[in-house]
C-alpha cells in the first residue's frame, strides 16, 4: 500500500484523467516553486477506473488554479490548511489563458515577436471558445477531452 503523508497547507488535485497530471504539473509550473509535491497516477477509482491525483504543499496564495477549470472542470480541488479540508474549490472556465494556448495564426505578432505573452481571451463560454487578444484566431474545445 501507498502511502503519502497528511498536508499541513496546500492542496490535494483530486479526480484528475488518468496520465494527466504530469500536464497539469507543467501548466501550474510546480518545477519552478520550492514546495513538495507528489504525484499518484493511476490510482484506483470508483467514480473513474483510473485516475491522477496530485498533492501540493505551499502557501494556498502561492498556486494560481483558475488554469485548472480550462483544463478539466471535473477536477476537485480541495484546500489544506492545519491537515484538514477547510474547502472544496468549484472549477470554473477563466476569463482568460496565459501561455497555455498557442496561437495557430502565422502572421500574429506572438508567432513574430519573442517574449510576448501568449493571451486567449474567453469569447463564448457555452461553446468554450477563447481567442487570441491581438489576432482573434479561435481556440475551441479543451485539451482532456
């Protein structure tokens, strides 16, 4: 049997697609913190088959989640603090992406220009649709589906 220790403060990225959480853990840029995280893939589930889950110990203000709601809104995210759950964070599409997407459109200036943010901005969330902030090139669909 596993076994992973109790989180003092962080969080737990439960009820993740099976094989997903090492993209998850790139697009939270998890590498560039100094905090620890462990990462169970595959893990037995009733609701899934399979599943990831990925807990993080941090400072909660140190990890930016709104990403997540992007990715996969059935994810749950449950925050740490003290060793218990003191909340459930419902997963919601955010307003907009940054360096997530890239835009597809050849004659953009972020195809051109080196450094410039990648920035898709939510144009239709009922179809999910982002686009592009300086082109409007269209992204649709998320990338777990």
């Amino acid at each position: 049997m596993l076994n992973v220790g109790a989180l003092r403060e962080g969080y737990v990225l439960d009820h993740i697609k099976a094989g997903k959480a090492m993209t998850i853990y790139h697009d939270l840029k998890l590498d560039k913190l100094d905090c620890t995280v462990a990462i169970i893939k595959n893990a037995r589930s009733n609701k899934m088959g399979k599943k990831d889950i990925i807990k993080v110990e941090c400072p909660i203000e140190d990890l930016d989640l709104d990403i997540l709601g992007f990715i996969d809104h059935n994810i749950t995210v449950n925050i740490i603090k003290d060793e218990k759950i003191v909340e459930k964070k419902e997963l919601k599409l955010p307003k907009q992406v940054v360096n997530v997407i890239r835009c597809k459109n050849p004659r953009c200036i972020t195809s051109i220009e080196q450094g410039l943010d990648q920035i898709f901005v939510l144009a239709d969330e009922e179809k999910e649709v982002y686009r592009c902030k300086y082109c409007e090139e269209k992204y649709s669909g998320k990338r777990n589906k």
